[in-house]
C-alpha cells in the first residue's frame, strides 16, 4: 500500500469534475491513505457529502459549525493533521481565492492554514484556463510552492474542445504517490546550494553585480528539502524568502564570502549545486567614501575572484557531486563542457539568454544538463520550481 498511514485533505469545489472525486478518495484510500474531504458550499449542488462521507467513512466539513449540534471544525486541526492536501476538482473561483487570500469558506482557510504541501489539479474551461488571470493566480500558488497537475486537454463540459479537464484520478494518484516516493528519496542526505547574484563594492553605495534574482536557487533548496535532504543554501543579496524548515540559510554579499562559505561548508556535503552568478571580477580597491562626480573620467581597476567551482572541484571526494550552472550566450554546448572538464563537475546545468523566458528575473527557465561523457538531456520551458525538480531527478536522484 504505497499511501500507508498517510493522512490526505481531499478539498473539492463547484464543478462538474466533483464526479471524479468519488473515484479519487476511493483510490487514495484503497492506496493505505486517510482521506478528510472539505467541500465548498458550491461543491455540495455537484455531489453530496453523504456519497464522499460513505466513501471515506468520515463526515465530510464544509460549515465552520455543524449546524444540528454547534460541532466546530477546526480548520487549524485539519492543517496539522495532513500529510498533503490536494484540491481537485479546483474552479477558477478557489484557484483564485487560493492566491489571493481570500478565506470566504471551510476549504480557503484550511489551505491557508495547511502546514502539508499542497497539490491543485485545476478544472475549468478552456477560455477560463487560458485567461491571463488564471495564469497569474496559478504562477502566484506555484511560486507559493504548491504543486499544480495540469488539466488535460479534450471535450469539455462546454463540449467544447481544449485543456481545462481535470486530470484523470488514476492519474493524479500517480502523481500522489511519486510525491510521496520522492518526499523521502533524499533523506539524510546534505546538499549544498549557492544562489543569487553577489556584490563587489566599488564604494559604501555602490558595487558591480548582476541581474540574478535568486528564484532558481531558492526553488532548487526547497525542492531538495521537500524530498527530505538537510540543505545548507548560501545566498547572496536577495528578497527571496525560505519556507521549508530543513534549510539553513548562510547570507553573503561578495563572492569571497560566498567562497568561504562554501569551502567551509562542502568537507561536510553529499552533494553541492553552484545556482549563485557569482562576479568574476572584483574592484582592486573599494573607496571607503562615496566617489563623488568630477570632470576626470574614474577608471576601476578589476582582479579575478576565486573559482568556487573550480575550488570545491579540487577537494571534491569520489563520493560527493558537484553540479554547476553554466548561462551563455554564444557556443553555449561547447563552452559548458569545458567547464564540467576544467572544474571537475559531475553535471552541468546550461541555459542561454537567448532562449525567450530563460535567464534572470523569470519565473520560468528552459535548460538542458550535460554529464561528464557528453550526454545532454533538454526540457521544455518550465516554471522554477519545475525545473528545479528536473534538475535533483536528474543530478542527485
């Protein structure tokens, strides 16, 4: 029973999907699962709670009180209870109350007070999932760490023809259970990730940096934590926040901080992954006053900075990885596989700025991953958090 002894909330919504989540609790729960189903109110005119309370052994919540006997359902209790929530059939309307906040029932204020991850398997019309709104909300719960299963495409309820269907139960309890398989696959395992940009000061109000946001780093720590590793992520200047409680966070500003750092940290590491767009150069001299404009033209004089690839290549031992990250613009292929030889590199993740939705700033990425022998493996643009699962599948297993 691969879903033994898991504890799932099962939330369904106002959609003619709601059918299928008949079919999914009894799949969950012939699985080895718990299932607690919370129906919103709009839910109840597609199926009754009788029908899933049947099928769960379980009263189904949808009321804040059980009105025959004033019982109050803790949405709280339920958020600690879980092990995952998976919202499925999930409308327009609860995708967009889900990114927004906006807790107008039992299932919205359990999902805000859900301490398990959370998966939505959207249901809708093609024209409502293709609007720009959905799309915004989806990206604002993806980039919450939610995981969303993609509709499928086919005859919709509209009859007419297009991706909105929610995804079949068979497979979304697939989904389920490789969730679960891969939540323990890294566990006790210790990884290193460096993410963002670094900053070399020119002055005390200025430096030399880069466009890195941090977004893919940070997205390749909390999956690596998701899937039970202890992460030691060393970030540059950044505003990007950690949610998973299995990261440590070491904050660094210049690449020399993050150098040692990183030094100081790999002896101890299984595996490290070098996201970070760390400087190559440094000013030669920082100021320790503010330059101030004058007609002469300042020239800054720039020195190398350590290789931190290149020096954690060095002591790496025969049972540690390293994985390096490689953003070019011209003789992309060429250039990364020199890196993974020069630096001694298990893996090397390149992608270009010439690819539309790649590089610095998106939400989304477009890579391929490179070994040692030359093999290259190529994905289609994804969101980060898709990405980054890509990239531990693929490098660290």
């Amino acid at each position: 029973m691969t879903l033994k002894d898991k504890h799932i909330v099962l939330g369904v919504t106002g959609s003619i999907a709601a059918y299928k989540a008949a079919s999914l609790a009894r799949l969950l729960i012939k699985a080895g699962a718990e299932v607690q189903i919370v129906i919103t109110p709009s839910g109840k005119e597609f199926i009754t709670p009788v029908t899933l309370s049947a099928l769960t052994g379980k009263p189904v919540v949808s009321e804040f009180f059980t009105a025959n006997d004033g019982t109050w359902h803790s949405h709280v209790d339920l958020g600690q209870w879980a092990d995952l929530m998976l919202i499925a059939p999930a409308t327009a309307a609860t995708v967009g109350k889900m990114a927004n906040g906006i807790a107008d029932n039992m299932l919205i204020t359990t999902y805000l007070s859900m301490k398990a991850p959370v998966m939505v398997a959207p249901a809708m019309d093609l024209d409502m999932f293709a609007h720009p709104s959905t799309a915004r909300n989806l990206d604002l719960l993806r980039s919450y760490g939610n995981i969303i299963i993609e509709p499928a495409a086919g005859e919709l309820a509209s009859h007419l023809i297009g991706k909105g269907r929610m995804e079949e139960p068979e497979k979304i309890l697939s989904v389920v259970e490789d969730f679960f398989r891969k939540q323990e696959s890294l566990s006790k395992k210790k990884i290193l990730i460096t993410a963002g940009p670094t900053f070399e000061k020119i002055d005390p109000v200025r430096f030399i940096g880069n466009y890195s946001s941090g977004k893919m780093g940070f997205a390749l720590a909390e999956e690596c934590a998701r899937r039970g590793a202890e992460v030691t992520l060393i970030a540059g200047p950044v505003s990007m926040k950690i949610n998973h409680p299995n990261i440590t966070r070491i904050d660094v500003e210049s690449a020399e901080e993050m150098y040692n750092a990183s030094m100081k940290a790999f002896p101890d590491m299984n595996t490290a992954i070098l996201c970070a767009a760390v400087a190559d150069f440094r000013p030669s001299r920082q100021y320790t006053e503010k330059v101030k404009r004058g007609e002469d033209i300042l020239n800054i004089d720039l020195v190398p900075n350590k290789d931190i690839a290149a020096s954690l290549g060095k002591i790496k031992k025969s049972n540690q990885r390293l994985i390096g990250f490689a953003l070019e613009t011209n003789d992309e292929q060429t250039n990364a596989l020199k890196k993974i030889v020069k630096k001694n590199l298990d893996y090397i993740v390149l992608n270009s700025l010439n690819d539309p939705g790649a590089g610095f700033k998106y939400d989304t990425n477009k890579i391929s991953i490179l070994n040692r022998n030359g093999e290259k493996k190529d994905y289609a643009l994804k969101s980060k958090q898709e990405v980054a699962s890509d990239i531990i599948d693929e490098t660290v297993g």
